[in-house]
C-alpha cells in the first residue's frame, strides 16, 4: 500500500509536470525517471472470465503496464450466468466483468476505469495520455468504439444470437441486437477512416482508445462478424495489434494466477 501512495503520489508530481509542458518526449524522459517498484504492490484481484472481451481489455492494459505478477484472477463463469448472482452483484452493481478488487476492499468495474487505476500507478501514464489533450481525445476515442462498435456487437450477441444461453438471456429483442449489428459494421468503416490518417486511434501512440477497439474486433470474431475487406487500414492496424504480446497473450495470462471463485 505504502509504495501503491508513493506511485499516485508520483503521478501527480509527473501530471503537474506535464501540465506546464507541452512537450510529449520531454514529459516521457520525465515519468520515466520515476522509482516505481511494483514488486511492493499488494497484489490485487481481478475477476474475469478468460475469453471474453472485455476481460480481454484489462488483461492488456496490464500487460502493457507490466503488472501481471501483481494480480491474481478469479474465474467467473458467464455461461452459469455466475455474474448475475448476488455475490457477484455486491462486488458490481452492472452484473459485468471484469471487475478489479483492491488489498483494501475496495471495487473497481468498468474497462476504462480499471486502465485509468492500473496505468496511475507508476506515475508514466502511458495509456490513457500524459497531457490535457492526450487525456482528453484518448477518452473520447475509447468511448467512440464503446459506442460505435464494442458494445453495439455485445448487444448483437445478447439479443440477435444465443448469447450466454437461455438461462442467462432472459430477455432478448433480436430487431434491436440486429440494428446494433449494423451499427458496429458502420464503426468498423469509421475506424478505417480514422487509420487511413493515423496510424493509432487516438493519433500517434498506442492508447487505450487502440484496446477499446481491439475489444470490439475480438467480440467481433467470437460473433463471426468479419471486418468488411475493403477497410484495409482497420485490418492491417489489427494485424499490427495481433503481434503485440499483451494481446497475443491474453488468454494465457490467467493460468499462473488462477483462482476458483
Ligand atoms: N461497460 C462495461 C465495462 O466496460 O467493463 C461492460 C462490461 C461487459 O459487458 N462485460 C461482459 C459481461 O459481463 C464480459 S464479456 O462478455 O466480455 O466476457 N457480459 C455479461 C452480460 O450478461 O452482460
């Protein structure tokens, strides 16, 4: 907990830095300079369930922030609809995974808030920017492919298909799950718009607004809606994505760690 103090306390001295400096490269030299020794940090708890995509976004924020050996996951079945019971509802309201479990009790739900937990901790804010505008167009961005994309393909799969199976989808509304659909192929050919010109979502850097969509493109294969083969940019901006370990090896990442629940 001690060293968890001493690294938010770090990331508001690099923040403030940052704030007075437009300057990326030099803020990087900056936050780099930090001490952070995550061998310190109580380990924290992840409940998930290992393939889906969501989970998947956390997994590789903390591979990207090298915090894998700081967490231990905790399996919750989805297809025993295990997150809709009342343990689980205590730990998060939604009923959704992941959920992130602090050594203090605390909870914390939601993809872009675990990230935004996971990359303060040692003050180099890599994903979810350094600067005001950094912050502010990654936040954008990543919410834009929630929108547009990742979570119009989980109402796809929730309502138009079997989803997590009867005992679980007791309502479904498949006109509505179909126009999500619809919905999520036109954000596919927005994203390639948006790579045609960059060549990450949010500019020029890997980001959490690049997990976000990654999320969408693995929902995307779990429900073989394939990414439409003239948006060219969108497909090989994934190929890239496909060859960085935190994503390759998301999957993998719980099997040490593993925890019943
Ligand atoms: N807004 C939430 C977030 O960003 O964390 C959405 C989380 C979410 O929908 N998670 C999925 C879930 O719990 C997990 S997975 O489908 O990707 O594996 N779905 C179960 C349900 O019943 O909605």
């Amino acid at each position: 907990m001690l060293s968890e103090k001493k690294g938010l306390t770090n990331a508001l001295l690099a923040y403030n830095f940052v704030y007075q400096s437009a300057d990326r490269q030099e803020s990087i030299m900056i936050s780099d300079k930090i001490n952070f020794d995550p061998t310190k940090l109580a380990l924290m708890k992840i409940h998930d369930w290992h393939t889906g995509p969501y989970p998947a976004r956390v997994r590789i924020a903390l591979a990207e922030k090298n915090l894998q050996s700081r967490v231990q996951f905790v399996s919750v079945n989805l297809y025993k609809g295990e997150h809709k019971k009342a343990a689980f509802l205590a730990k998060n309201y939604s009923g959704t995974l992941p959920v992130l479990e602090l050594d203090d009790g605390t909870f914390i739900a939601e993809c872009t808030a675990i990230t935004e937990y996971l990359d303060a901790l040692d003050g180099s804010t890599i994903l979810t920017g350094k600067t005001p505008r950094e912050k502010g167009v990654i936040h954008m961005m990543s919410k834009r492919a929630e929108l547009e994309l990742l979570d119009a393909i989980s109402v796809y799969f929730h309502h138009a298909t079997p989803g997590l199976g009867p005992d679980v989808e007791i309502y479904q509304n498949a006109e509505w799950g179909f126009r999500q659909r619809d919905k999520a192929l036109r954000g596919m050919h927005y994203f390639d718009a948006v790579l045609q010109k960059q060549p990450f979502i949010a500019g020029e850097f890997f980001s959490m607004a690049d997990i976000t969509v990654i999320g969408g493109l693995i929902f995307a294969e779990i429900v073989k809606l394939p990414v439409p083969a003239e948006c060219l940019a969108l497909l090989a901006w994934y190929a890239r994505m496909e060859e960085r370990p935190s994503v390759k090896n998301r999957v993998t990442m719980s099997e040490p760690n593993q925890a019943s629940v």
